[in-house]
C-alpha cells in the first residue's frame, strides 16, 4: 500500500477544501474522508483493490473542490486531475486507469454502470457518506435554503431516501440498520 500517496492526498485535500475557491466549504472535507471511510470498509468487504479504491475516494470530488465550475462534469475532469496527480508519483498507470474509472463511475445520479469491485466500492461509499452528514444537510435545508420545519424534515428525508436507493444491493444490506435508524431520528 502507497501511504505516502494516501498521506499526501489526505493533506492535498483538506489544503483545497481550505481555499476560498471551494464552494462548499470544509464540509466538503468531511464528506471526503467519510467516503475514504466507507470505501476502505467496502473494499476489505468484497475483495476489491484497498488502494485503488481509497486512493480514488479521496480524489472522486477534487474537479468540483477545485473549480466550482467543472461541477457539473466533474467526475470526467475529475478522473483527468488524478492522472496528473498520480503520475506525478510514478504510481502504476495500470492502477491509475482503475482509479480514473471510479472517479468516472462514482455519482449515483449518473446512470454509469459500474465494471469493477472497485468501482462499486466508491461509488457505494459515495452514497452512504451522506448518513453521516446529516447535520450538513438539516443545514443545507434550514439556513442555506430557507426551509420550514416540515419542508426541511422531508428535503433531507428524500435526500437520504435517494442515496440509499443509489446502492448496490449488497451494500444495501450492508447498511439496513443504519438507514432504518437515521429515518426514525428524522421522524
């Protein structure tokens, strides 16, 4: 395993997640390593690449945290950042084409379909990284948009709803209980 890869990209980061140029603030951050989190549990899980898979985790939102503007497309500018990034540490171009398809293939509101373990790993670890950004989200939905009470409760509710539902089916059993118990919080 390439920890001084995985170090650097922790610090890389959070450094950009820092700059006023990111968007979304340091909470971006947290989403971040939430994801490195989940994806590293999901790898030992089902076999998959541990490096690739948490090497690509940390670098699945770099376009957007970095240009605010590549948002819409940044799982494709995104998978072009890491080439550069990696190559830059000599890492192995047969693991960088690997950690460019899981950036590729990670949002779960673009319908790609997901070739490898590896893949499935982030994209999956993705989802599930919003049950812990709950607080984030009552945010999002309270102050930022302006939400009632209700309006607030069922914005994050469906959010959630929606992530869960972005799983692979394996992952969905995975993580019944903890679906099942952040939907009671919210009532």
């Amino acid at each position: 395993m390439r920890d001084d890869i995985l170090e650097h990209l922790q610090h890389e980061l959070y450094d950009r997640c820092q700059k006023p140029t990111n968007q979304f603030g340091i909470g971006c951050y947290y989403h971040i390593s939430a994801v490195v989190n989940h994806a590293e549990i999901l790898a030992e899980k089902y076999g998959a690449d541990k490096e690739v898979v948490m090497i690509a985790a940390w670098l699945h939102d770099i376009a957007s945290i970095t240009d605010y503007s590549l948002y819409e497309l940044h799982h494709i500018h995104g998978a072009e950042m890491a080439y550069q990034i990696l190559k830059e540490y000599g890492y192995d171009d047969k693991k960088i084409s690997l950690v460019q398809k899981c950036i590729r293939n990670h949002r779960g509101s673009v319908s790609l379909e997901k070739l490898s373990l590896e893949e499935l790993c982030v994209a999956d670890a993705d989802a599930i990284s919003h049950f812990d950004s709950v607080p984030s989200l009552l945010y999002l939905a309270y102050v930022q948009k302006c939400m009632g009470m209700e309006e607030g409760r069922a914005f994050v509710k469906d959010k959630l709803t929606r992530s869960f539902q972005k799983l692979s089916a394996e992952s969905k059993r995975h993580y019944q209980d903890k679906f099942e118990k952040v939907m009671e919080v919210l009532g």
